[in-house]
C-alpha cells in the first residue's frame, strides 16, 4: 500500500513541475548577471513570505490535528521550518544591504504576495490531506531554485556560507518530511478524503502564483 502514495506524490509532482521559462530571475542570478539590488528585493518579500506561510502551517495542523495527525504532524514540522528559515533570511537580507530600517519601511509587491496569500486561503478552505500532496508538488520546484541561487551566491556575487544558508536550508533534501508526506497522503487514501483532481488544481495554482513571483522580481527595473 505505501506504493500507492509514494506513486501518487511522484506522479503528481512530475504532472506539475514548472515549464523552466516561467522562471527568469533564477537564470540570471545563475550566471551573475541579476542586480543586487533584486536580491534585495527577493529578501525583502521573502521577510513577508516566511512568517505568512508559517501561520499557514500552523493553522492546518491545528484543523488536522484531530481527525488527520499524519498530516498535522507533516504541516507541524514544515512550520517549524519556517521558523528556522526566517532565522537564516535575516543574514541574507543584511547581506544584500537591508537593514531594520528598509525593511520595516518596505511595501511588498502583489505578485510576490499572491503565493502566500494563497496559501492561506489554502489552509482556512482546503482539507489538510489535499494541501499535503499540493504542497509537496510545489516543493520540488523551490527546492531546485533554491539550489541555484546558493550556489550562485557563492561563486557569482561573493557570499559567504551564512548569508546563503536561507537558501541552503531549502535545496538540502529532506528525507524525514518526505516520509511525512507519504504517510498523510496513505492515511488520505486509506481513509478515502483524497480529492486527487482538487489537489492537483491546488498545486497548479501554486505553481502558478509561484511563477508570479519570479516573473515580478524579474521584472524589476536594474
């Protein structure tokens, strides 16, 4: 039976992997050739990211916890992570130059926000289970773009390992999450409350509100 769900997230995760030209920053912060100044401003939405998708998180645990504690547990260990990830965006946002001062004066930008914005609307509406495999599709994109943009920090703009730890954070595999996630979604599939056409429709919409925010950071005048 665990095969079930391990072929679900992978089959899923594959119908849903992004088309690579939706995403024109990271190419750029590749090769070196992206201004500072939008790394700046991909810390800066990224101060509101965190602590938003964190919320998130945590209020799917709490709606799970009940009646789905395979998933509370997955949703309870990625908001945990969000805690940590926002601990490691601070070195990065002083790295690029923002201080106290810029970031509380910062106006975030719409298409940046449309991703946790929807997350939340995800976490008061979705049932838990489909936001498991949902999110878990998204992830495999993050994480690939996350892996570039450390690297090329490193080599490309001079960064040292703590200012590119946010990121590093996110492009190391995780076994132990993977593990979670295929727990809930067994225990979705087993208990039948997988809605795997309302999942999928999830994750498209992430992966679109995902390719909002790089397109709008992309977009950004030099």
């Amino acid at each position: 039976m665990t095969h079930s769900a391990r072929d679900l997230l992978q089959t899923t995760t594959a119908a849903l992997a992004p088309d690579p030209r939706s995403n024109p920053l990271v190419p750029r912060i590749a090769d070196g050739t992206a201004p500072r100044p939008t790394l700046a401003a991909l810390a800066l939405e990224q101060t509101w990211v965190i602590p938003a998708d964190r919320r998130a998180f945590e209020h799917l645990a709490d709606r799970s916890a009940t009646t789905d504690p395979e998933a509370a547990a997955f949703f309870t260990t990625l908001a945990q992570g969000e805690a940590l990830a926002g601990e490691r965006l601070v070195v990065f946002a002083r790295a690029c130059g923002v201080d106290e001062v810029r970031e509380a004066s910062y106006e975030p930008l719409p298409g940046c926000q449309a991703y946790p914005a929807y997350v939340a609307w995800l976490a008061l509406n979705a049932s838990p289970a489909d936001v498991v495999l949902a999110l878990t599709a998204n992830f495999s994109a993050w994480g690939g773009y996350c892996a570039t943009i450390a690297t090329a920090l490193r080599e490309r703009y001079g960064f040292t390992d703590e200012a590119c730890a946010f990121f590093d954070f996110f492009a190391e595999p995780s076994p132990e999450l993977d593990e979670m996630a295929t727990a809930a979604m067994q225990a979705a599939l087993d208990a039948g409350r997988l809605d795997e056409k309302r999942a999928h429709e999830y994750g498209r919409l992430l992966q679109t509100y995902e390719a909002m925010f790089w397109s709008t950071l992309g977009d950004l005048p030099s």
